[in-house]
C-alpha cells in the first residue's frame, strides 16, 4: 500500500552510494511487487543479499486438499488441534496445520510456544491473527511486538521468524494468499490515502521502528515457494545474516493491525458482510466482524437473514465475545465454521426470533470468503464436529 516510511539510514537519493564510517558501501535491495510496477521498498544491507552457500530440500508441512464432498456444512474445532496449554515443540512456521486451501489462499492454524525458523513465503503475503498469547516477529524491516487481537501483515518474501513471550503460546491463524493482500480499493484514493469512509486508516498500522542489525554467517532460512504449482520448500544457507539491513525505506513492509481498532458500520437493518472487510485478496476477502451496535430500525432482525453463497465459500474463524445467531450449534471460541457455496446457511434454530430487540452484539470473529471452492485439509479432517451439518434440522443424515 502507498503509505511511505522510512527506517534507519538510507542515501539522500535512491540508487547512489552509501557506505558507512569506513567507507564500505552498503548493498542496495529493492523489494518490490508486479516486476518494477507495483508499491516497494529500498532495502541497505551490509552482506550480498543473494549470497548462499548451500540449498536443499524443505519437507513443507501437509499442503493437501481433499474435496467437500458430499457438499456440507462443517464445523472445525481449532482447539483440539494442539491439545495441552504448552505446546514445547512447535513453532509457527513449521507446526502449521492445514485447514482449508485453494489455488488462491490456504488457511492453517497453529499454537507455537518456541521460537520458529527463519522462514520466507516466497508464494505470497500472509495474514496472521493472533488468537492468544504475545511475543514479536522479527523481520529483515525489524522486528514487531505482538499480542492477542493482532493481524500481521507480511509481504511476499519477507524474510521473518516468530518468537512467542510470556506464560501462553501464541495462537494464530494464518491466511496464507497466492498473491498479495492489501485493504480494499474502495477504501482508498487514486493516490493510496485512506478515505473518510474507511473503517481503519494509517494511524492503524504499525510497521517496525528501527533496524534489526543482525551478525552471523551461514544462516539458515526455510523458503516456501511454487515452482510448478505444487508448493514446495527449500531450505536455504546465506553467507550472512540476511537481518544485516541498516536502512530502508518505500511503501511496502510488514505491519500489525489491532483488530480493536477496526470501526465496524452499522445501519438501521442488517448490513451485509462487505461493511465488514478488511483486506482483499485474489479471488478471496478478509472481514472483521467485530462488538457493535446493531440494527436500529423498529423492525429490524439483527441477526444475518438466511443466505446462499452462490459465487463463494464462507469461513468464520469464532474468536471472542458470544455467537448469538450460531447459539445450540456448537460453535464457541476457536471454532470454524465452513459455509461452501451451493445452498443456504443463517442463523440457528431460535436465534432469528431471539434476536429481536437486540441493541449491541458482543462477538469477534475473522471471516474469510474465497470465490473458488476451497478444498479441506489435514487439519480440518483431524477437528471436524461431526453433527454441525444437520443442527438446522434437528435430523441426522438418512433420519426421514
């Protein structure tokens, strides 16, 4: 996105010398999206950016996808995924499970009391939302506190590692796209400034303060990345820390976004879910359904009118506060729910009626719509509650 920063010390001009007090120059990067057209940054390292010595297979976590077939509702419980409060063997780069995927985005979940690797998606950006606990991602743009409530954006081939402080494991849910990940056009002018209308602005988005300044030689970075569709993994050893920025600056770095600062829009009836959307990817939206005052029509249902999704797949990551419309289901904090495209879903038996007269929803939840259908992955097979489906009718399959 075109929001200019600048960090640490780069030259008065871009693509001209600069060295440090000894005279040694600096070596100048530019990261940049779509070739040389698209938003980028001018990185200052003090090693050769491309300088390996050794490069071999990653075995990356379970990418495949089986099909949602027969057609259903599902319900995935996260939290049964990582049982126990201290996970001592995970981190969050390699103890990602998958939950759902498609050639567009894929959705893993994951709940990591060590530090990871140093990792680099180099198949494109990636959203973390940070369920629970609090820690920092240190990245070659410098590092970012985290905590509870965070979404981090890390662009495509941002070289990074999470590092999880404190008693609890960090808790994320990561979207994972096939391209970049930017708020909505809608939301921005011609020039990339955030409009009056949108729901969260730049005063919003906190990239990394200061340089990391790392030393080391033969480092190891595990690299993700697509060669021929399938998603593959290398790992890869630089001569030196690739941390070795001194200075940069340009339009494109990681950043965090507390999910508490995203101002939900409210109406006299039931908004629909893009009043909610945050980010947008290829083929795919992120939205924040966040507490809120609700509807304010004398007669209005506050909870969502019964719906198909004929273009799009609907997943609801359930993150905090109370589900009324989803109340009798199931569903309760670290659930997710998985509406594909193809017949109606909406509110549980009862939640329509209850819902009249509601003033305020106390509810937090991630919601991602993908407009190809996605397939189910390892994760999803090893969480799924059996029973979701049939909780609108009261009748399990075959049952006349």
């Amino acid at each position: 996105m075109a929001f200019y920063r600048q960090v640490g010390t780069v030259p008065p001009k871009r693509h001209t010398q600069h060295r440090d007090a000894h005279g040694k120059l600096y070596y100048e990067e530019l990261m940049g999206e779509e070739g040389f057209s698209g938003d980028s940054s001018l990185l200052y390292h003090r090693g050769l950016p491309p300088a390996i010595v050794d490069s071999e297979v990653w075995l990356v976590p379970d990418q495949r996808t089986f099909p949602n077939h027969p057609l259903q509702h599902r319900h995935l419980r996260l939290h049964e995924l990582f049982p126990g409060d201290k996970p001592d063997g995970t981190d969050v780069v390699t103890g990602r499970r998958l939950l759902l995927g498609n050639a567009d985005v894929r959705i893993s979940y994951v709940v990591a009391a060590r530090p990871s690797p140093l990792y680099r998606n180099a198949v494109g950006d990636e959203l973390v939302y940070i369920e629970s606990g609090a820690g920092r991602v240190e990245t070659v743009f410098g590092a970012l506190p985290v905590r509870q409530g965070h979404q981090v954006l890390l662009p495509r081939a941002t070289t990074h590692r999470w590092l999880p402080e404190g008693p609890e494991p960090l808790r994320a849910y990561v979207i994972e796209a096939s391209g970049h990940i930017a708020p909505p056009k809608r939301y921005l002018s011609k020039y990339g400034q955030f409009l009056e209308h949108s729901p969260y602005c730049e005063r919003d988005l906190h990239g990394p303060a200061e340089p990391l300044l790392a030393d080391g030689t033969d480092v190891e970075v595990l690299v993700k990345h697509r060669p021929a569709g399938e998603i593959v993994g290398t790992r890869m050893i630089y001569a030196t820390h690739p941390f070795d920025v001194v200075g940069w600056d340009g339009c494109l770095y990681p950043f965090t976004f507390d999910i508490a600062d995203f101002e939900p829009i409210t109406g006299r009836v039931h908004q629909p879910p893009p009043a909610h959307q945050a980010f947008e990817g290829s083929n795919f939206v992120v939205c924040n359904f966040v507490p809120r005052k609700v509807d304010y029509h004398p007669l209005s249902i506050p909870v969502p009118y019964y719906h198909s999704n004929v273009d799009s797949d609907e997943i609801m990551f359930y993150c905090g506060g109370n589900y009324e419309a989803r109340r009798g289901s199931g569903i309760a904090q670290g659930s997710v729910s998985v509406h594909p495209g193809g017949y109606a879903h909406g509110p549980q038996p009862g939640a329509y009626e209850r819902s009249i007269g509601a003033e305020f929803f106390d509810e937090l939840a991630v919601m991602v719509d993908t407009f190809r259908p996605l397939g189910l992955g390892e994760g999803a097979l090893a969480c799924e509650d059996p029973e979701y489906a049939w909780t609108w009718s009261g009748r399990g399959p075959g049952v006349r």
